[in-house]
C-alpha cells in the first residue's frame, strides 16, 4: 500500500499529494531491474532502440540512476549461476550496453532527436546518453570489484594450502629433529648407565680384590659415571632448551642449581678419602705405632676415630648447606 504525504499550500489554499521517497525509491529500484533484464538478454535477440527507450523513460520519470540497485543485480547473478556463466552474462550485458550507446550515433537516432521540439525533452535524450556510459562503466566497476573480492572455497583452500605449507614443513623438519635428538639421547642414555652397571658388576664380582681396593674402585666409578650422566644430561638441556635446575634464580651459583649433584659427590668423596687415607696406611705399613695406641687405648682411638671422621664431615655439610642456601647478593 503507497504511502503518500498531503501538504497544504497556505498561498494557493490547494492541496498537494506527495508519495513518500521510500516508495519511489521502491519504484525506481524495479524500473533499473527491468532495465537491467532487458540488457541481460542475448545479443542475438537484443532490441537496442527499445532498450533506449526504456532508459529514456527512466530518465524521464526520475531523472537519476540507483547504481546501487545495478550493483545489486550483478552480485545476485553471481551468486544464483556460477562464475562461468556470470562472466559470460556480465559480457553480453556490456555488449548491449554498447550497442545501445553506438545506437545514438546513428543517423535515425539524430533525426529523430532533431525532430523534438521541446527543450526539456531534448534534454531528457542528453541526459539518457550520459546514463548509456555511466550505466557501462559502473557495470564494469561491479564487475571487476566482485571479481577481486568474491573468493569460492577452491580459492580459499588453495590460498590456505600456500601459506600453511611453508610453516608445515617447517614444522615437520624441527619434530622429526626433534624426535631424532631424542631417540638419539636416552639411546646413549641407555648405554651410559646399563654398561657403567655391567662394569661395576664385573667389579665385584672379583672375589680376589681385597674389600678396601673394591671400595676405592667403586667410588671413582661412582664419580664418573654421575658426572658423566650430569655432563650430558646439561648438555642435552642446552640443546633441547630443557631445564632441570633446582633453583631458577639468574644470580645463583652452581651448587645452588644442581645440589643434587654435589651432594652425591660430597657422600662418595667423603668415602673415597676415607677409603685412600686407610689403603695408605695399611700399604706404607705405619699403623703399627697406631695399632699399639690403640691396644693400649681402645676407647679413646674408638672415640677419636669416629670424632675425626664426624668433623669432616660436619665441616662439608656446613659447606654445602651455607652454599645452597646462600642468598644471592
């Protein structure tokens, strides 16, 4: 149902009747449909003069094109028929555009324009010509723009395709260096510990070694083999960017860092030192002097003994206790 305003001319006393602009706007947008239909028709049914005449009456009736209802026209096309058959479509259309605009340089056109009287008319037909080519270069605007941003979903898995794939094989490279530096690191792992095992069994399996050169022989083994396993397990952490610190702090020393380790040495140091000190004196045999201390004072030798030993100890404790616990300044 129209919409239409009434106004009062206060002047004149007469009563004007305005249809709302929604409503010719309305109009105006099914008239540039028809237009453009007539225009989507094939070339060889194509009627030029009556296609003038249509934009002609147009003009007449509203004086301005809707480009926006063109635009409207072409990307419905678009989407309703594939892009072949639009392409094609949007080609005849400009074909026709052109035969229209060729039409108005031809001599029936002109006498019949010269036989038009009327200023205004003659100005409608000016302004129906100029309507021919903006018509034709805003079709070719739509087109082109609907072209550069209309994208299938071929073109969008083809343009994903080319840009995940540099960064896939990227990644693939570093997963499967990863995979091999970590196969490759518990393999010399494994060996590392099971074969320093096998050789600390063929240690003690010697019963012929007497229990003091056993227990030196099995501390220097200890020493390296942990130090050995700690080397590599740093190495392996520089390499791989893991971290197996006990104290993350930038100013902490060593020891803070990896305790572990220097308390395990601390245990086997101490008892190698112990073990070497009493090899020495039983090799250089100058414990008789000692031994008869000690068979005149059994208690006291007893005491001492444990005394020496227990200081030493105490001594790296407190060592390595104040060491980790030691506040960076």
């Amino acid at each position: 149902m129209s919409s239409i305003n009434i106004k009062i001319n206060k002047t004149t006393k007469r009563v004007e009747f305005k249809i709302d602009d929604r409503v010719k706007t309305e109009e105006m947008s099914e008239k540039i449909a028809e237009i453009c239909n007539i225009l989507f028709t094939d070339s060889s049914e194509f009627d030029e003069e009556n296609a003038f005449r249509a934009i002609y009456q147009y003009i007449k009736g509203y004086g301005r094109i809707l480009y926006s209802q063109i635009s409207n026209m072409i990307y419905a096309y678009y989407n309703e028929h594939t892009t072949q058959e639009a392409t094609l479509a949007l080609g005849t259309m400009i074909s026709n555009i052109e035969k229209i605009d060729a039409y108005t340089g031809t001599e029936a056109y002109k006498e019949k324009k010269e036989k038009v009287k009327q200023s205004a008319d003659k100005k409608v037909y000016e302004d129906t010509e100029k309507a021919i080519i903006k018509i034709w270069d805003h079709v070719n605007l739509a087109q082109t723009q609907y072209s550069g941003l209309k994208q299938t979903d071929e073109e969008y898995k083809r343009k994903f395709h080319n840009s995940i794939t540099p960064f896939k094989e990227e990644l693939v490279k570093d997963m499967n260096a990863q995979l091999l530096t970590m196969v490759s690191i518990f393999t010399a792992l494994a060996f590392l510990v099971f074969g320093s095992i096998n050789s600390l069994g063929s240690i003690f399996s010697n019963h012929e070694i007497p229990l003091l050169k056993v227990i030196i022989v099995g501390c220097v083994w200890g020493i390296c083999i942990l130090n050995l396993i700690f080397v590599f397990l740093f190495c392996v952490g520089k390499m791989t960017g893991l971290n197996f610190k006990s104290n993350e702090e930038p100013d902490a020393n060593i020891i803070q860092k990896y305790p572990i380790v220097w308390w395990t040495d601390l245990i086997i140091l101490s008892i190698l030192a112990g073990s070497l000190w009493t090899y020495y004196i039983q090799k250089e045999n100058i414990d008789s002097s000692f031994k008869a201390w000690c068979s005149s004072s059994p208690e006291l030798a007893m005491w001492g003994g444990f005394g020496i030993i227990t200081a030493i100890f105490l001594m790296l404790l407190r060592f390595l206790v104040k060491q980790t616990w030691k506040k960076a300044e």
